[in-house]
C-alpha cells in the first residue's frame, strides 16, 4: 500500500494578525444575552479604586473567559489579552493579581457579589430560553432538579485549609451544586462552596448551606418545584426535615443499615417489582420494592436535631446481582448488591422503577464535576483560603458561560447542545479565525474546511435572534 506523503512543512517566522479563539465570539455573545458583563460591573463597584482604569467586574470576567477556554491559572488570560478585538482591553497580569486580592480582603462580601451577579444573568438566560424540558413548575419535564454532592481537589504543595482528606489524600474537598438539565442537555453549576480538606461528606450543616445556596441561584418562580437529589452523605435527618419544610422533594441516598437489612429479610418475595433501565425497557437481573412498611422503628437517637424521620419519607431499595469478581458487602442479602433511597415523591404518575431510575441519573452530577475539574477545578493555584474561594466563584463562571452558551445557541436535538467543555473546546472554542475590515464593518472569518462551521454558524444566529 503507497504512503501518502506529508509535504514538507516548516516555522515561518513571519506572523499573521489571527484570532486563535474565534468560537469564543458565541461566548461574548452569551454573556451580552445575558447581562453578564453588567451585572458584574455593577456589583463589583465597591471593589473598583478611584481612578482606576479596568473595572473589577471586567478583569473577573476576564479572567473566567480564559478559564471556559481551558486556561487553569491567573497568568493565562493573556490568551485574551492577545484578542483585543473580541475581547476589548485586558488588564495587564499585577492589575488581575490586585483585584483579587481586593476581592479576596472582603470574601463573604465579594462572593455574595459575585453570587447576586450570576443569579440575575441565569433568570435572564432562562427567561430567554428555558434549559429544561417542559413547562415551569410541573413535573413533566418542567420540574427543577438540584444535584449536590462534595468532591476532592488535590493541593499539590502546602496550601492554606489543605489537609489530609477522607479517601487519604491532601487538598480540599469542596461542596457542588448544580441544575440537571436532563437528557437534552448538560447542566449548569449553583453554587461551588470551598471546604478544607477534613471537611467530612456527611456534614448536615454543610449540606444545609449547600442548599441555601443553590436555592439562592435560581430564578425566584423556579423555586417551588425543586427535587433535591444527593448520595448517602446527605441522608440526615436535619437536611430531609429542612426539604421538607420548605415543600420540597428530595430523592437522596439512604445507608443499608440495620432497619433496611431487617426490612429486606421482612418482605415478601412478590413485592419486589422489575427494575428498567434509562429508556424504560427492563433492567436484566435488577428489582426494586418499597421498605418503607416493613421498616421497624428506630431507637431514638441521643444526638441533637429531629429525632424521627420527617413524615411521608419514603425507602426505596434495589437489588442486582453483582457483576462476576464484585465484592458482596454486609448488608448485601443472598448474593443480591442492595442499594436504597430516600423519598418524599408520591402520585400514581411515579412507579417504583421510575423513582428509582430518576435517582440513578444523579450519575450525571459526576459528569458536571469531570467538566468542572477541566474548567479550572483541578487545581486551587493560590496559597491563600480566601483567594481560592474567589478562585471558585472565577470557575462557576466560566462554566456557565460554557452551558449558558450551549442553551442559547443550540436546539434541544443538536448534540452539541450535551457536549462536555473538552469537546466544546476542541471543536467550537479554538477555531482560528481572522478579522477583515470591509465597508465600516467588522467581519471574522472562518477556516472554510473546518467541520464543525455549521455549529458555529447556526449557534450565532440563533444567540442573536433567539
């Protein structure tokens, strides 16, 4: 078989004036849609010296502009700088070092900031154009599911707040929000809350702040028809009553101890219903049933907080049987791998195995932290606790510029609308491009073999007229 030959290809030392990013023009367009860039301009005020030439708000913006193009420190927006004419003026590298450190000086203050700027950008993102399925506030589709869940960060030197972490190794170990946007899209973060690397997943407190938070990030009308979905670690009595309280559903992880093993030896073989998987067909080999009448009552417990379970909470189990090699663990029954959660959803629209695979899609929030730790997540570059929150705060901005620019520009059949950052990146974002004046008009122009040009031309005309 003849090679084919690569002609001979070599430097030139001469430059052309190119745009390296030119995808990142859907990006701006976003954050126009948004009001992204005003909202931070005006929240970041108190922040911005007397006769200071850049503006808090920009260089912040600035600077999570870099971070949604796969930059993972301070030093890399000059990947922006270099753009001027889709970006506009850059602050220099010590003017980005001093606003955050200004910024860092008043943390609690400067977050809330932040916070209240991102709030007021995702209602108008979504009073544009809904990221969920469905109508607002019903549970066919327009129901708004809230994933939490902690995760670890590796701290590769001697930061402040770096500690020894529950899975033995050294960082931190923040707590993540986020919205599901369902099967037809991604999803966009709420609320990144930085933990010291002790800080335990179990925290009922934590998870309590974790909640408010994410609340807080949602359009007010959005709000009454939450789902609150986590693992075990949030499965305590104090954060289910508080869901509860606020007329909430919950679907949360519930530990296989002693009452669930005494339910599953208690019930009856024929109550166990077939289990089905992601597209309603049967799961092979997987059951679920309902504990929650053969659960024997507790003994109270001696620590504070609610001494019961908040009422209509219901426990959901799953058995499967392990896959050949696995583990069985103690609470496992006759070679079944059990697994149980915690609900507060009733109606005759739900079924057992519906609930059930409702809860398993919380798989995706894995996926949201795997796009976040390839959005500036992987590595906190400051010594500093307080600079690193305002890290976090630069990181969910960046990635809701990424998903707030996926719903706006993308239907809800494109595939591009459920890319992860990687794959936006490589295929929308780094595109090279270059700018040409013609007729008092600006006009960027596109490689013409490029495959992915129609996404990108589609994208910009829907952002602008959608």
């Amino acid at each position: 078989m003849k090679r084919s030959r690569v002609p001979n290809l070599v430097l030139d030392p001469v430059r052309e004036s190119l745009i390296s990013s030119s995808g990142a023009l859907l990006l701006r367009e976003a954050i126009g849609v948004a009001g992204l860039d005003r909202n931070l301009s005006r929240a970041l005020s108190p922040w911005r010296p007397m006769h200071a030439t850049h503006d808090p708000g920009k260089v912040l913006l600035d600077v999570a502009t870099a971070v949604a193009l796969g930059g993972d420190c301070l030093a890399d927006v000059a990947a922006v700088r270099s753009q001027p004419e889709v970006f506009g003026a850059v602050a220099s590298d010590p003017t980005v070092s001093r606003v955050i450190a200004a910024l860092a000086g008043d943390v609690d203050d400067a977050v809330g900031a932040i916070r209240q700027a991102r709030a007021d950008a995702r209602a108008a993102v979504w009073s544009r154009r809904r990221p969920l399925a469905g109508t607002a506030g019903s549970r066919a589709g327009g129901q708004v599911i809230v994933d939490i869940d902690a995760t670890l960060v590796t701290a590769h030197s001697d930061k402040e707040g770096a500690e020894p972490t529950f899975k033995r190794g050294f960082g931190f170990a923040p707590i993540c929000s986020f919205v599901d946007h369902g099967q037809h899209g991604t999803g966009e973060p709420l609320a990144l809350d930085l933990r010291p690397g002790k800080a335990s997943p179990w925290n009922a407190d934590d998870h309590l702040v974790a909640l408010n938070n994410a609340l807080a990030q949602l359009p007010e009308h959005e709000r009454g028809q939450v789902l609150v979905r986590a693992d075990t670690g949030a499965c305590s009595k104090v954060f289910l009553h508080r869901i509860t309280d606020l007329g909430l559903e919950y679907s949360i992880g519930f530990q296989a101890q002693d009452t669930v093993k005494a339910a599953i030896e208690a019930i009856p073989e024929q109550a166990w219903r077939a289990a089905v998987d992601g597209d309603g067909e049967p799961r092979d080999g997987a059951q679920v049933a309902e504990l929650t009448a053969w659960m024997p009552t507790p003994t109270r417990s001696s620590r504070p907080g609610p001494k019961e379970w908040p009422p209509g909470m219901r426990v959901i189990a799953r058995r499967e049987r392990p896959h050949p090699g696995a583990q069985l663990r103690l609470t496992d029954h006759n070679g079944w791998r059990i697994t149980c959660f915690a609900t507060n959803t009733k109606g005759s629209g739900w079924t057992l195995a519906a609930l059930e695979v409702r809860h398993r899609q919380r798989a995706r929030c894995e996926d949201r932290i795997r796009g976040l730790k390839d959005t500036g997540l992987r590595n906190l570059p400051f010594h500093d606790y307080a600079k690193n929150r305002i890290w976090l705060e630069v990181v969910a901005l960046a990635a809701d510029l990424l998903a707030w620019t996926q719903t706006l520009a993308f239907d809800e059949a494109e595939p591009a609308r459920r890319w992860e950052p990687k794959r936006l990146r490589f295929r929308i974002l780094s595109v090279a491009g270059r700018i040409i004046h013609t007729g008092r008009r600006r006009r960027l122009r596109l490689p013409r073999d490029w495959p992915w040009n129609r996404l990108i031309d589609t994208g910009w005309a829907t952002i602008r007229t959608a």
